[in-house]
C-alpha cells in the first residue's frame, strides 16, 4: 500500500492472479516493483500508480484530448483506451479483441504446474464458443424475475446491518457495510451456508487486492477452488435448489457440463459479483458523505434513487477490463500488434464530454444515461440487474436510517484500483 499526497491512500487492487492462476501468463513486467513516477500520460502510463488510484479523472480529460488511445510499456499492457466510442467499439469487436486475458495487470506465474483453472473463468474468460453456452447457462439466475426474489433477503441483511451501526456515531461505510453486502447475496445464489461469507470475502480480498503478495493470492486461489470441488461432490450426491446443483444437472449436447467448467463459472460469479458491487456501493457512499447537497436532495426525493444509481454507476465505474490483440490491426490510429494488451477503459468512456454533458459532475436526475459500467457486447456484465438492486437496497436501507452523514474529522479514505476501483476504508460519522 502506498501513500499519496493528501488524505487518501490506495491499495493496489489488480485482480492479476486471475490469469496467472488460471493460464500462467509470463508477464514479467508486473510483479510488485517500485514504479518510477509517470512523466507523460500519453507514452507511460501505470494504471497503479497511487495518484492515478486515487484521482483519475483529470489524467484521462488531458488523454482524450491529446492522445485519446496511450501507450505504455508497463506491468504488461500496451495501451489505454480513454474514449467512449472506442471503448465501445473494442468491446463489440471480438475479431480482434480477445479475452483469454482479462486482468488488467499480469503476474509473473513461478509454478505454472499449479494452474488449477483449466478453463479459466468462463463465460467472462472464454472467447465463443465456450463463452456462448456458460454465459447462456447463468442469464436465467440473474434475469429481472429472479433477482426480484433476492430482495427481501437483501433488504433484510442492509437493515439489520444498519440498524446495529446507527447507534455508534460512526462507522466504516466500505468495511462495516458495502463490503459485507454482495457476498452474502451470491452465497445465497449459488447455495452456500451463510457462515461463509466472512471466508469468501477473505478469499476474494486475498485474490484481489494483494498485487504484492503471490503466494497469499495462490493460497486463496486454491482454497476457493477446493471448496468448490468440495460442494460439488455434496450437490451431485444430494442437489438444491441452487445454480452450482443446477449447473452439475444440466447436459450440453447430451453431455454433463465438466467439472472444472463449473469450478470456473462458480469462481468468477464469486469474483465478480462481490469486489465490484461493493466498490460500486462504496463510491456511492463516499459522494454522498462527501455532497452535501446531493445528500440532502437524494434523502428528500427517494424517487430519484433509480436515476442516481445509474449515475452512481456512470460516475463511479469501477470496472476497467483488458483484451488481448488476436491479429495486427490499426485501432483509432495506433498500429496494435498481435499479443498486445489493450485496457478497455470502461470508467474513462463514461466520463467522456463527447457523450455525457457536465461529464465530470454527478447528476442525480441526468435524464440520458447510455453508460458503460457493465460493459457492452457479449461480455456485458451477466449480473447487472442484481448490482443494481444490491446498490439501490444498500443505499436506501442507509439514507433511511442514517440520512445525515459525513467524512470522519481527518478521515483517510483508502482506495483500490487496477481492475476493480473503489474505496476499502471509509470513516464516516453521523448523529
Ligand atoms: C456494480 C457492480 C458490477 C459491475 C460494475 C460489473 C461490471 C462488469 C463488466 C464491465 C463486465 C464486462 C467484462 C468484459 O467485457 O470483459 C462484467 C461481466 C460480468 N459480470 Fe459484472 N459487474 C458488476 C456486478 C456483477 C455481479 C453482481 C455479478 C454476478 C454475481 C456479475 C457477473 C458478471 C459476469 C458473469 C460477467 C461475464 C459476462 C460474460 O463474459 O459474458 N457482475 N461485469
């Protein structure tokens, strides 16, 4: 963890050992080296690096207007996409764009021979056409239907958090609340007993936020796929009503799905259901304890939530995904070679004055809202209708019971970035 400036720190959070784990990438550049200061965003960036953490925005103003596609030859990417129209057109353009690696910073695998993910991370890891069946295979579990059924139990566990942190003047929005949200919900989903979920949030921090530290990431790696492999054998015995049983009794073209394909779609539902709504419901907490006015208003006008949650999201993205080049091809100008790693700046396109008016403000009523959080093309984000309701239930269960909050006196707000951004410690007080 490094410290910038002023009252923030970052915690490096690169989601790397995904395709270190799961393919054993060589991508030497990565491992946790002193960085030297960026000069020019445009030729070196490092998406590490703790002031571009902690305060991206105006870095990616100044590159949309000077170099709207950067270069880099750091922690194993190539360029850095800032454009909302290229962003989109990457993610549409499969032909050329890959994503049998999607982690935006690589780590150097010293034991490849304990690749435990034979099939990576399907469907968001897998091109067509592995990524085409799993993705079909979990749609239905996070259809509008279904996860209207999630609700109450969301509900149920926001209030009852709520309720045990009102009385204490003050708390850590990220840790004693976002945090615990997301995990407990996607247990529930893939029928996991609720003790878990203080150990799958270990684990999942352990993968994600621990750039520094490989053998901790290939420990909890390990750990998530022997539990796993573990439910499997108990879900094949005696199934439930849940998607990994459902996922362990379904035949592909007559044949049961393999075991290590479901080890792989339950680990990535794990992955990417949790770290990303909870930074999504942490930066919403940390604007509002940070905007008075919007506070206030959104308190006064609960009608708005759904317009503010998608501009929460617009905001706030906290998801940056890569691709690999598949054949030479000029992108926006710049001459990419096959193998090159492309960032697809999901959070910069959502910022872009080209398509957002005020781009750079939170409006909480913004009418048109075509933003780029979930991605877009085949990739779009499988579990979008669940963020949505845990980040609208998670902030109208806190606005309700705590309305009047802010940063904590000398707070030191803690943020994480890389592929997932989002605060990890929050001090907020309230009365
Ligand atoms: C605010 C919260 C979330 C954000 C911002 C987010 C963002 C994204 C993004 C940008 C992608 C596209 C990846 C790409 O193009 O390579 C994606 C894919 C995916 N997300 Fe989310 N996500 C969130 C929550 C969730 C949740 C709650 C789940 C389910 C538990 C989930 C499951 C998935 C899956 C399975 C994919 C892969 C889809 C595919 O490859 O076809 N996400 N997400």
């Amino acid at each position: 963890m490094e410290r910038d400036g002023g009252g923030t720190r970052v915690a490096t959070d690169d989601g790397a050992t995904l395709t270190a784990l799961t393919r054993g990438t060589d991508a030497s550049a990565a491992r946790g080296r002193r960085a030297r200061p960026v000069r020019d965003w445009a030729t070196d960036f490092d998406v590490l690096e703790s002031s571009y953490i902690a305060d991206p925005f105006g870095i990616w103003d100044e590159l949309r207007g000077r170099c709207p596609v950067a270069h880099s030859g750091r922690r194993g990417s190539d360029w850095l996409t800032t454009r909302y129209a290229d962003v989109t057109a990457m993610a549409h353009d499969t032909e050329h764009f890959s994503s049998q690696d999607v982690i935006v910073i690589p780590l150097e695998v010293d034991r490849p021979e304990e690749t435990v993910l034979p099939f990576g991370l399907p469907p968001i890891s897998a091109d067509p056409p592995l990524h085409t069946w799993t993705r079909r295979l979990i749609l239905p579990w996070f259809s509008h239907r279904r996860v209207a059924q999630y609700e109450d139990l969301t509900r149920t566990l926001c209030r009852t958090m709520v309720a045990g942190l009102a009385g204490r003047g003050g708390a850590d929005a990220a840790a004693d609340y976002a945090q615990q949200i997301p995990v407990r919900v996607i247990a529930h989903i893939l029928g996991v007993q609720d003790d878990m979920a203080d150990t799958f949030t270990g684990w999942v921090r352990d993968v994600l936020d621990r750039a520094d530290d490989m053998d901790r990431r290939v420990q909890a790696i390990g750990a998530l796929v022997s539990y796993f492999t573990s439910q499997i054998d108990e879900r094949r015995a005696c199934p439930g009503p849940d998607l990994l049983s459902f996922l362990l009794h379904t035949d592909i073209d007559g044949a049961p799905v393999e075991d290590g394909v479901v080890i792989g779609m339950a680990a990535l539902l794990l992955i990417a259901g949790v770290d990303t709504t909870w930074s999504a419901i942490g930066s919403a907490l940390w604007h509002l304890a940070t905007h008075d006015a919007d506070r206030r208003r959104l308190t006064a006008e609960p009608d708005l939530m759904a317009s503010a949650v998608e501009e929460f999201l617009r905001a706030y993205a906290p998801v940056t995904m890569a691709r690999v080049v598949v054949s030479d091809v000029e992108f926006a100008g710049c001459p990419m070679k096959a193998g090159d790693k492309v960032l697809m700046n999901f959070p910069a396109a959502n910022r872009d004055p080209d398509v957002f008016e005020n781009a750079d403000r939170v409006v909480l009523d913004r009418a048109h809202n075509r933003h780029l959080a979930f991605g877009a093309g085949i990739h779009r984000c499988a579990g979008s209708n669940l963020a949505r309701m845990e980040l609208r239930v998670a902030l109208e269960e806190w606005l309700g019971r705590i309305p009047d909050f802010r940063l904590a006196d000398g707070a030191e707000v803690v943020w994480a970035g890389g592929q997932v951004r989002g605060p990890r410690q929050l001090p907020v007080v309230f009365s």
